[in-house]
C-alpha cells in the first residue's frame, strides 16, 4: 500500500518553487489511480518525487509503503522496494543493450531482497517471453536501448520493463498531450494486462483518451499541487467534457 | 640565450647513440641512420609548444628532463608475454622485447604467402622492397621521434603479405618493454608490406612489464599495394609513469583499404601520430580509437589524412574518456589535394568528460583545395547525463553501477570493432578493470 500524507516538493536548490502543496493519497493493492490536472498542476512532479528524482526536494510531509517512509530512499533503493516508473520519455542510452540493462536491475533487485540471482539461461528465456509477449521487434532489443526507437517503440519497450521487472507500485507518467493513439495503447494494454490483486497502478495523464482504455478504480483532480476532487472514473468524463476550468482559481482571468 | 633556442635534451641520446650496433646494419642502412640522427640531433625534443602547431597540446618537458639509458639485455617469459598481450594460438604473432625481435617467444605459424619475423633479418637478406621501403614514409622527414628512432633502428618487426593471399589467421606484433628498474628507451619499429589483392588482419601490441619510467619510440611504416585490404588495431597499455611517442605511416596504393582501430589506455604521455597518405584513386581509409585516461595522464591522438588521387575516403572518428587530472588532444587534420576531386572526408571526435579535472583538446580541421569534396567534422566533450543516471537507478541500479553501464555504453561501439574474438575479449577485459579506475576519480557526475 502506498500512502502520500501532506506532501510538499520544492525543485531542488530553486528558492519560492514549491510545486507540490499538500498531496494526500492513499493508493491499495490491486488499485489502478487515474491522476489528472492541468498544465503545470504537478502530475508529472508528483510521479518524479513518488520515485525519487534527484531534482526535487520533499520539504514536508511524507511517503509511506507499506507503512515505511520511502522519502529518504535512493530510486534505486525504492525499486527495490517495487516501485516503478514509466517514463514519459524514456532516456536513450547509446551502447547499452535492452536485455543487458534489464539484468542489471532484475539482478541488483534480488541481491538487495537477499533473492538469488536469475541464471543467464533462465533470464533469456524470462526475456524473450516478455518481449513476445508486449509485441515488441525482437530486432530492436539488440540494438541501443531506446536509440532511434520511434514513440511506439519506447513505450513497448517500457512496459517489457514493467513486465520483466514485475513491480507492486507502477507509476505511468503519460502527461504528454502529444501521445498518439498507438502510443496509448500500448500503455494501455500493458497497464491492463499487469492488473492484478497484489500489484497497483498510478496514472498521470492530462487527458481522458487513456482512460478509455484503462478503467480506473479512481479517479484524482490535482490542481496546483493539491489533490483538488477525488472520484470514481465518471470524473474523468466531466473533465473530459467541462476541462478544468471550474477548479482554477478566477476562471476567465487567464484568458 | 643560446640555451633556449638549442635542440632540447639531444645529448641525452648522444652516448646511446654512438654506442648503439651497427655492425650488421647493411651500407645504405647506416647511412639511413646517420641522416636520421643529424636530423634529430638538429630538432632535439620538441620542447616548444607556443607556435609549434604539432606539438601545441602535448608537453614534452618530462621527457626532456628525464635520463633514459639504451640497454637491451633484458629478457621477458613466454607467460609475461602472455598474461600482459592478446593472445590467441592460431594467431602469427612476432614478439620484440626493447625493440629486438625474439624468435622463442614468437608464435610464427607457417601460414602460406606471409612472413613474418625479424626486421634485421630482412634488412641483411634484403628482403622484398625494404631498401627503398624502409624509411620512406617515416625517419627522413623533419620530425624528431622519427628520426630518433631510425636512428636507432637495427632490428623490430617485418610483415610481408604476398599478392593475392588473403590471410584468415590475424598476425600480432607484440612489443614488450622488459621489466627494469632503470629508466630505459627503446625504439620499436616495424615494416608491413602488404602485396595487391591480399589482405590481412593486424594487430600492434605495445605492453609494459616495467613499472618504472620507461620511454617507448615506435615507428610503424604500412604499404598497402592496390586492391589491399588491411584491418588494423593496435592496443597501447604502457605502464603510467612511462611516455610512448609513437609514429604509424600508411600509404595506400589504387583501392586499397586501410581499417584500423586504435585502444589506448597506457602511459604517464602518450601520443599516437598515424598518418594515412591516399595516394591512388578509390583508396579507402578508416581510423577509429578509443582513449581512456585517469590520474595525471595524457593522451594525444594526431590524426590525419592526405587525399592525393580523386574518389578516396576517410573516416576519422575517436572517443574519449577521462577522468581524474588527466588530459586528451584530438587533432584530426584532413587535406584534400587539388587533384583529389570526389573525395569524401569524415572527422569526428567525442568525449566523456567525468571529472572537473580533465580536460579535452579537440581540434578537427579540414584543409581542402579541390572543389568537388564531401567533408564533415566535429568534436563534443560531454558529461554522464542526469537524467540518464536517474532513468537507470529508477530500475534498481544503484548509482556506481549505473555510471559504470552508462560509460562501457559510450566506449561499446568502438570495443565492438574489435573483431577478432580473443582480441575483443581482451579489450572488453581491460576496459572493464579500467572503469572503476575512471570511476573513482569522477566527480561531475549524478550532480544536477
């Protein structure tokens, strides 16, 4: 279980840049959360600080799973733990191979659970299975992770990593008004495919085209860094429909 | 006065040098030497930086300072060989230990149409074209470390392909410093003489087993006749107190090509001068290399090209890793003749920076007098990305590892041109030692 009590973040050694005001949120197993807002009300900070990038500072409040504060933890260390992070847009890293990379961290996971190590056999066979099985170009994992993958081709090969790396927290920072449809779907399909009583799902998107593919159990309006109505996945459809407009401050004032 | 202008540090050389065998050196060799070092007894070390556009990054003050002695009784096991070198059994490989050729420690195959073996050997049976080869490319132009070694020059390595033969077994020239604790120098050479239509694949081993101050001179000079197809590597891992000054010469005759890919970890100052002279249409050359460097150490790579006949290429690109104190140079020059219309020229240089204290020096050029040309160049000097850092340590990874992945991710691409299978097992060994080397000497990196 996942908790977020009173959470306030700072970009990190930036005066006045408070972007997270007080987020409460208390996410359970087997739950899939929709995290929606505006531009600039914090989803994509939210989902960073929840994994411990280093360019953000947690000033007050706290994040707790499984009843343990995690916001002291390195990323790596929240991994561990099972967090983890879909990116928006996944780093490309010239020279390092998908399967290489991913036994690095399925093997750095269980040295630090004190599990033993999967075998180079058993891990490929793991491997080539989940890379069938998210659809991706096995030509493309043998090249640089993420080099010259097109926007299909990163979100594929983030949900093998989803799939490989079997989390119990998976964040999806999917804000990016730009996404295409294949592209949600992709994510889609992995977020669905992974549902499962004992792991959880947080969403970040700006609009309600994934959630047509994903069904939420619930759903959060985040508003200048405070969570501003919770719901169920009707919500998402008033958003849809009406914007966020009745939840910023003097509306019509930006135009 | 006459101090400042006087050849830096010649009479350091002076007694080695009249004292140095010449006893089987063939008439037109001793002459070969002799103007050699009337040229390096003119030019001494090059001591001048200020306005000497060659030696403009490279600091040559040490070596001026320091006193090498000229003694070859050293002597060096099979298994020193061994553990220090590439080695593969089916390979031909000549071993020179301070520069004399060794036969025991030698593994000559009687593989057919090359031979390969001792340059005193071809000197004194007058081997293939040697007397008009040697020297030809490098020793008898204005450049001291050239001249210094031919000056020097009574033995080293010989590599002669016949026409037509295409070896499948690659042939390594293994040159070992033997351990010592006196400073010492010695003056490698080799001479490959490759016939049309035959190909090879070489590989030049330079390795130290001194941990002493040693000063390491090698001059390599490569022919490739038409239609020779030469992959070249050379592997440079020196002890880091010692300085390798090293000069490689290549002329490449009617669509001849020329593939080399350099590994460069060794030395306290290093510097490898390879110059490629296309002088027949169709010659094709590609220089590749990989330089690591950490603690106070410096890497130099001078670079270039002359396009003399039309419809040539060349290909220039280096990548660089630094850490600590240490310090690189890339000078990569490209020249396209005027008669050389249709040529198509490629310089490329990029460098992982991962401490505040190292430094790069980059400086592609591109000299072009003919009018119909390709030609691209461009350096970068860059650190680990932050970003990058936290996508790896999001999976699990902590941030040592991470580092680690990231920078054999940078060098992967040029370890992976090392092809032949127990050469790229050995680089990739190496490379892997020398990481957490670089590792813990960086501090600019996993800062935002």
């Amino acid at each position: 279980m996942l908790e977020i009590q009173n959470l306030h973040a700072s970009v990190l050694d930036i005066e006045n840049s408070e972007i997270l005001k007080g987020v409460d949120l208390k996410v359970n197993k087997g739950e899939v959360h929709a995290i929606m807002g505006p531009n600039g009300s914090g989803k994509s900070t939210l989902a960073n600080v929840l994994m411990g990038r280093p360019d953000y500072e947690v000033t007050d409040g706290d994040i707790l799973v499984d009843g343990e504060s995690i916001a002291e933890l390195r990323p790596d260390q929240r991994a561990h733990l099972g967090l983890f992070l879909a990116f928006q847009y996944p780093a490309e890293i010239p020279g390092v191979r998908p399967w290489q990379f991913l036994k690095a961290a399925h093997d750095a996971k269980a040295e630090a659970r004190g599990e033993e190590k999967m075998s180079v056999r058993n891990f490929t066979k793991l491997f080539d299975e989940k890379v069938e099985a998210v659809g991706i170009n096995p030509d493309l994992v043998k090249r640089s992770l993420n080099e010259g993958f097109s926007g299909g081709e990163k979100k594929r090969n983030e949900m093998l990593q989803l799939e490989v790396l079997q989390p119990s927290m998976a964040i999806l920072d999917e804000t990016d008004s730009g996404l295409d449809v294949d592209a949600l779907r992709i994510v889609a399909e992995g977020v669905n495919s992974m549902r499962s009583p004992e792991r959880s799902f947080i969403v970040v998107t700006h609009y309600q085209r994934l959630l047509n593919y994903i069904t939420p159990d619930i759903v959060h309006i985040l508003v200048d860094g405070k969570i501003a109505q919770t719901g169920g996945p009707e919500l998402a459809l008033v958003v849809e429909k009406d914007g966020y407009r009745e939840y910023l401050p003097a509306a019509g004032a930006t135009g | 006065m006459t101090l400042a202008t006087s050849p830096a540090a010649v009479e350091k050389f002076l007694s080695a040098y009249e004292n140095a065998d010449q006893a089987k050196s063939p008439g037109w060799l001793s002459d070969t030497r002799q103007q050699a070092w009337s040229i390096f007894s003119e030019l001494g070390i090059p001591v001048k930086r200020r306005g000497n556009e060659l030696w403009k990054y490279t600091n040559l003050t040490p070596v001026a300072e320091s006193d090498f002695e000229y003694d070859l009784s050293g002597s060096v096991s099979i298994d020193q060989v061994r553990s220090t070198s590439p080695w593969d059994d089916t390979w031909n490989i000549a071993v020179v230990v301070d520069g004399r050729f060794n036969a025991d420690l030698s593994n000559l195959t009687e593989d057919d149409g090359v031979s390969v073996g001792s340059l005193s050997d071809a000197f004194s049976s007058g081997s293939g074209e040697i007397e008009s080869q040697f020297a030809s490319l490098a020793g008898r132009e204005e450049y001291a470390f050239t001249a210094l070694n031919t000056a020097f020059a009574s033995d080293g390595a010989y590599v002669a392909v016949a026409p037509g033969v295409k070896l499948g077994n690659p042939v390594q020239v293994i040159f070992v410093t033997s351990d010592s604790a006196k400073s010492r120098a010695s003056y490698p050479r080799l001479l490959v003489d490759v016939g049309s239509d035959s190909s090879i694949t070489l590989i030049e081993t330079y390795v130290n087993l001194s941990l002493s101050r040693q000063l390491s001179v090698p001059v390599t000079e490569i022919f490739a006749a038409s239609d020779a197809t030469i992959r070249h590597y050379r592997i440079q891992m020196e002890n880091e107190n010692s300085f390798h000054l090293a000069t490689t010469r290549v002329a490449q005759m009617e669509d001849s090509q020329f593939t080399s890919t350099s590994f460069a970890v060794g030395s306290s100052i290093a510097r490898n001068d390879i110059h490629t002279s296309l002088d027949a249409p169709g010659a094709s050359c590609t220089l590749h290399g990989l330089y690591m460097t950490s603690g106070q150490q410096q890497q130099d790579q001078e670079i270039s090209t002359t396009h003399v006949k039309p419809g040539c290429t060349s290909d220039q690109f280096y990548k660089g890793i630094l850490s600590g104190n240490s310090r690189a140079a890339f000078s990569g020059k490209v020249v396209v003749k005027r008669d050389a219309q249709k040529s198509d020229a490629t310089q490329k240089d990029l460098n992982l920076l991962l401490s505040r204290g190292a430094r790069i020096d980059a400086k592609p050029s591109l000299e072009i007098y003919a009018d119909d040309v390709v030609a691209a160049h461009g350096a970068t000097a860059g650190h680990v990305d932050s970003d990058t850092l936290f996508y790896l340590q999001s999976r699990g990874i902590d941030e040592e590892a991470a580092k680690a992945i990231l920078i054999r991710g940078f060098a992967e691409e040029m370890i992976d041109e090392f092809e032949p299978e127990s050469l790229n097992a050995f680089v990739e060994q190496v490379a892997s030692e020398r990481i957490p080397v670089l590792l813990a000497e960086s501090d600019t990196i996993g800062t935002t």
